[in-house]
C-alpha cells in the first residue's frame, strides 16, 4: 500500500523521481511585477502602498471590519492575547493539537496555557470539552464591578480562550464563541492556516474578538513572513494599528509615542508579494480542492480514511491529512515515504508533552492523542 500511495502522489505531480516537498509556493502572477514596483518607489520598509492595499483587500476578503499586517503570525497572536486583555498570571485555554506558536504567544503574556481536547473530525477545540471543563473547574467572581472567570483549582483568572481551525479545517467555532461569552472570556481565533477557509459561510477568523492569519512561506498564500489580525470592533483594530507601528502618534516631524508599542510592521516589500499573491488565491483553493478530491477517491478504495473539511464548512485544505491504524504504521509510513522522496509529515507532539509545557493544567485529551499517534500530513502543494 505504501509503493501505491507514493505512486500516485507521483503521479499527480508529474514527477517520477526527486523530492516531493510537503507544501511549497506558488508564484505564477504578478509577483515579480509588484517587488519590482516596491523596489522602483524606494519604500521597500514598514510603510508603502501595498501595506495600505493587503490590509484593504484581506479585511474586504473575509469580512473583517479592520485587518492589520504584522511581521509573522507569531506576533500577530501575541499581539491579539494582549488586546484581548491576557495579563501576567492569567491562564488562557486553548488545545494542544496545534503548531507550537499558538502556545508560544501565551507563554510571552507570562499566562498560562490550559489544554483541552479536540474533535476528530476537524482538529479543533471540542465545545463540548471546553464547556465541560469550563463547569467543573471555573467560576464567575466579581472583580472590580465586573464578573471575570476564576479556575477554581489555580485560583488564576482565566481570561482568554485560542481555538485553532487546525490544516484549514474550521473548528465549530460559533459554538466555542457561545460558550466563551457566557463565561466572560475573550475568543482569539487562530486561523493561521485557514486562510480562505469558511464556516457556515462565514471566514475564519471573523467569529471571535480578534483573529490571526498567518503568510509564513508554507501557508496558502505568502508574503514570506507575515501575519494579519482580523477585527469586527473596527475601534480596536485602530489601536492595534497604532501599537504595531512603536504606538507613535502622527506629526510632521516630532516622535512622540503615547504607549509601550511594537515594531510589528509588515514591510512593505512582503506585503507587495501578499498583494499579487491574493490574486491568485481563488486559483490556488481551486487546485487544493482538486487534489483533495483526487485524494479521497484513491483513498476509498482503502482502509485508510482521509480527513475532509467538516459539516458547515469549506476547508481551504492547506494541508491534507490522513489516519493510519495506530502509531506503528504511522512511523513505517514515514520512514518509507520519506526515505522514497515523498515529504510527509506527522501531526505535531502535543503541546502538554513538551517539557516548557508538561506542567500545565489539561483536560482529558483521548481525541488529541488518538490524533497524534496517527495523523500523516501528504504532499499538498497546488499545481496552476
């Protein structure tokens, strides 16, 4: 079975021999005209044109009231738990199927991070886990005339909630967001690999309070690094504007500053990459829903399942993802795939098994485990 797979991943690609990489860019529009033009105007730096313009067009894309460029999606997370009022000693929840920045940018709030199970069938936060968890551990007090969340066990304040829409899979987000506003708690949506993702059409990264997208070279679209924050409050998105950029305040020639900011500027160079390269995003998902499609009628015909997109949702399939029978298999599968030239890749280590994380508090994790013993990311780069 392993000979047939790589077979026929060869063949959609069209290379017989070589290396396969798992997921690589694709530069077939205006990418070399715009870098050109960025380079020919001199404002190759934090501000230009195609900031002003990826910002635009990004927010009329997912329907985002406000979107802000930021240098990589790591920041932009970090960024997003800050705005969403994440302090020193705060936990915030989230799920530890996931890349190991969602839980980095909690670690840089000097929060700490709690984890929960996570569906089967989409990778992401279970409700049903967080809503459980969330009865038998937390506890509205009042606190400065305000009732916030306390986890009875820690007696921390638990003030935010990162639900991940893992491989571009959306998570049943509306009911996390449900949940997190009857309990007082922020929602920071990361959608890093979900970018044209939908659901129940609607973008992600557009349900929560703030939501992140990320532009590292191997996501859908790319601007080489880069992330983006996505607001409805268009009033917070101004603010996180004006702290990405040192929190200057606007004058002719005086720097006055009016708050601790951040050098998170998207330059304008990699945003003019982002602009082209959201050009030819419809083309791009196109050519992922093919091979997903051609994925999953190979796939029936054997006894290995095929993740796909989730009820309500359209997936943008940034990554395609399938299930061996337990952890055994997984590792014979990636060691002949690999030693064969075709690059796949398992699911991440749990975060709660990493030694900077092992002693945080979480939930049961059976679905998370089950997933990490036999999740194999395939070669999912598109072809125009």
């Amino acid at each position: 079975m392993f000979e047939e797979i790589v077979a026929f991943i060869r063949e959609h690609y069209g290379r017989p021999s070589g290396d396969i990489p798992l997921h690589q860019p694709v530069f077939g529009g205006n990418e070399k005209r715009y870098l050109n033009d960025c380079v020919d105007s001199t404002f190759v730096s934090s501000v230009g044109q195609f900031v002003d313009q990826f910002e635009t067009e990004v927010a009329r894309y997912t329907g985002a009231a406000k979107a802000v460029a930021c240098v990589n999606g790591t920041n932009a997370l970090y960024l997003a738990l800050r705005l969403a009022g994440v302090k020193p000693q705060h936990e915030v929840i989230t799920q530890p199927l996931t890349f190991v920045a969602t839980v980095n940018a909690i670690a840089y709030c000097d929060a700490a991070p709690v984890f929960l199970d996570v569906d089967r069938e989409n990778l992401g936060l279970s409700p049903e886990a967080l809503d459980k968890w969330l009865q038998d551990n937390a506890v509205l007090k009042k606190d400065g005339g305000e009732r916030k969340l306390y986890n009875t066990i820690t007696g921390r304040r638990i003030s935010a909630c990162v639900p991940v829409h893992t491989l571009g899979h959306p998570c049943r987000i509306d009911d996390i967001v449900e949940i997190c506003n009857k309990h007082k708690i922020m929602v920071v949506e990361d959608a890093a690999e979900s970018m044209g993702s939908f659901y129940k059409n609607r973008h992600t990264g557009t349900f929560g309070n703030v939501g992140v997208l990320s532009f590292n070279g191997n996501k859908i679209i790319t601007t080489g690094g880069g992330g983006m924050l996505l607001f409805q409050d268009k009033d917070l998105g101004v603010k996180a504007k004006h702290l990405t950029t040192q929190a200057k305040v606007a004058h002719p020639w005086e720097f006055a500053h009016d708050d601790i900011g951040f050098n998170y500027r998207m330059p304008n160079i990699n945003a003019a990459l982002g602009v082209a390269q959201l050009e030819q995003l419809p083309a791009l998902l196109a050519s992922k829903r093919h091979l997903a499609e051609s994925y999953r009628d190979f796939f029936s015909n054997t006894a290995v399942p095929l993740i796909s997109e989730p009820l309500n949702a359209r997936s943008n399939y940034w990554l395609n993802a399938i299930l061996m029978k337990d952890e055994q298999e997984r590792d014979a599968f990636l060691k002949y795939t690999n030693d064969h030239g075709v690059m796949t890749r398992p699911a991440w280590r749990l975060m709660n098994r990493l030694p900077m994380y092992e002693k945080c508090q979480a939930g049961d994790l059976s679905n998370a485990s089950w997933l990490e013993q036999r999740l194999v990311n395939l070669p999912s780069s598109a072809r125009i």
